[in-house]
C-alpha cells in the first residue's frame, strides 16, 4: 500500500467555492455495493434512498470562530492565530501566522484581550495562554476558519455549520452535515428515519494529506469523540431490528466505530467518551457502519483511505473520476456521496 495510490487528478475549477443554495440543492452520487448500482440524484431526494427503522448517525459538533488577528505587543506587527484545541479555559494549542513568535511573546487582540506564547511545538504549532477564557469574545472578534483552497468569502458564517450543530469545539465542519436542512431532517424523521447524535471534534489536521510514502507509517491524529447512552440505545435497537446505521460524514463513521470496539455481543456500539486515534485504511473491517454519507476528499487524505475501505480503493477512484466527469462540485462546499 503507498500513499501515491490514494491519487487523482482533480481539475481546479471542480473545488466549489460557495455552498448550495438551498443547502439539499446539492447534488448526491448513491453507490450500492452490493448490486455496483449507483444513481446521480439530489441531495433533497435522500429519503428516497432510506427505509424506515434506519438511523442516521450526525456529529453535532459546532464550529468554533476561532482565526484571531491581532498585533505583537512589543513591536506591533501583525499576528494571527488559528484555535484548535483547547487545554484548559485559558490555554490553547493554535497555530500560529507572523514571525517571531517564540516562547514569552505577547500579543494583543481587539481593545482588552492578551496572550503568551508559553510553549513552541513544531511548525506553526504554539501553547498560547490568554488572560482571560477566550471562547466569550470569539464571536467578536473571530471567523470562521475555512480551509484554504476555499478562496470566496462566506456571506452568512452559518453556511459552515450544520443546522444541528450544538457543542462548541471545532476547527473544521462536519461537511457531510451541511446538506440537511431542517425541513429535509422533518421529513427523514417523519419518515420513521432515526436520529442519533454523536460529537467528534474536528481538527484541522483531519485535512492534512499524508506525507508518508506508506501511510501505515502515518500519525494519525487524535480528536476527542462521545457517543452517549441514548445514542448508544438507539442504535443498538434500530441494527437489532435490521435497519442500517448510516454515518453522515467521516467524523461519525470515526466514532462509531471507535465506540464499537470492546462491545458485548448483543451490542453494535457501546457508550464512549474520550480521545480517537482510530486510523482507517483498506482492509479495516467494519464493527457498525452499514452505509456512510460523505463529500469528495482531497487526493492522499486519510478520509480518501477511510471511504476506500468501505467500497474499495479502485471503485471510489473510478467513482471520483465518474464524478469530475459529471461535473460534481468537491471538498467542504461541494457535492455528496452515499455509499451504501
């Protein structure tokens, strides 16, 4: 297995810029494994493709504002902060953007806001502690933090979070999520669609492409995930009656499937709270996911080896291919796969 295998070529004017408007406008590209069927739909005709009694799994997590641009307070040159993850009410792991930013640096952001540098990492990577809890004036004084091959401006910061998100904490959306409007989720759930909700916090290091030449050498990183009780009931039940668990986006196929190991035999999943480094590649056997909604991903990206390892490495690059050629749109903003 090497990275280069998790390859493709993707023209630059394939990576959308703007969401869908309405949001389930956007297109959906269903693959059936088992019959190698696969349909070109819209987002907004899910329903068609579910059975009553299956459940929806959705990482409810919430996007954080958290780029912060301020100045040095020694010499006032400009500085930015990117927030990824949080120590304790005070102190941050962020990257950081400006030079010089060694450890005792202080920096100033909007009229009443500090913060030291206390610890350098590699890279970009710095411990910032502020002098007061920072998530209060984020909505201030921050913006979301888009990826960087996304060159527009978001009109409504809303458009990068899902209608259900709820917990504060990450860096990145659940992409996979942005689809569902509120009215489509109504319909799921009239439907007799479950519902279970999950959290992963995302960071951003979840877009960072293997450098690896065999990516079983890559770190994979870690990111917090919980999957509660009820959450946990609802799913046994609904796989226990024979409906699918279907994880929207990779996020809760990563918790799913975190939260299935060490479970009873009666059980799919179990109640899980904690840190995941779970690293799926090809030839990972599935404990929970029986289908999985999801963007495009970039090429050599731990999420493109994640969803090779539910259909195959060779079927999704020849579904990617098909998609470019059908004129899908790609990444955070773009069109959505549901592979069944």
């Amino acid at each position: 297995m090497k990275t280069a295998d998790f390859s493709y070529h993707l023209p630059p004017e394939c990576i959308a810029q703007k969401p869908a408007h309405p949001r389930d406008a956007a297109r959906l590209l269903v693959y059936n494994r088992e019959e190698g069927r696969q349909v070109h739909t819209r987002f907004s005709r899910l329903g068609e493709h579910l059975e009553p009694g299956d459940c929806l799994v959705i990482n409810t997590t919430k996007v954080l504002p958290a780029r912060i641009r301020g100045k040095k307070a020694d010499t006032g040159g400009k500085v930015e902060l990117l927030l990824l993850e949080k120590d304790d009410p005070i102190t941050w792991q962020a990257w950081v953007g400006g030079s010089g930013l060694t450890r005792g640096k202080r920096m100033r952001f909007g009229e009443d806001l500090e913060a030291e540098v206390i610890e350098v990492r590699g890279g970009p990577l710095r411990i910032v502690r502020f002098d007061r809890p920072v998530e209060p004036v984020l909505e201030k004084l921050g913006v979301m933090p888009l990826p960087p091959y996304i060159h527009a401006d978001l009109e409504d910061p809303d458009r990068y979070q899902t209608v259900y998100a709820r917990q504060t904490g990450s860096a990145a959306a659940p992409t996979a999520g942005l689809h569902f409007t509120p009215e489509l989720m109504t319909r799921l759930r009239d439907q007799g669609v479950l519902i279970a909700p999950v959290i992963l916090r995302i960071g951003l290091d979840t877009f960072a492409p293997v450098q690896e030449e065999d990516p079983r050498e890559h770190q994979i990183h870690t990111e917090y995930c919980q999957l509660r009780e009820e959450s946990a009931r609802v799913i046994n039940q609904a796989a226990e009656a024979g409906g699918r668990v279907i994880a929207v986006g990779t996020t809760a196929v990563r918790t799913l499937e975190t939260a299935a190991l060490g479970t009873a035999a009666d059980q799919v999943v179990r109640p899980f709270q904690g840190p995941t480094d779970l690293f799926i590649l090809p030839g990972y056997e599935f404990r929970a996911v029986d289908a999985m909604i999801t963007n495009f991903h970039l090429p050599g990206s731990t999420l493109l080896m994640l969803v090779s390892a539910f259909c195959g490495r060779e079927k999704i690059l020849d579904l990617y291919r098909q998609a470019v050629e059908e004129g899908y749109r790609f990444y955070s903003f773009g069109d959505a796969m549901f592979l069944e």
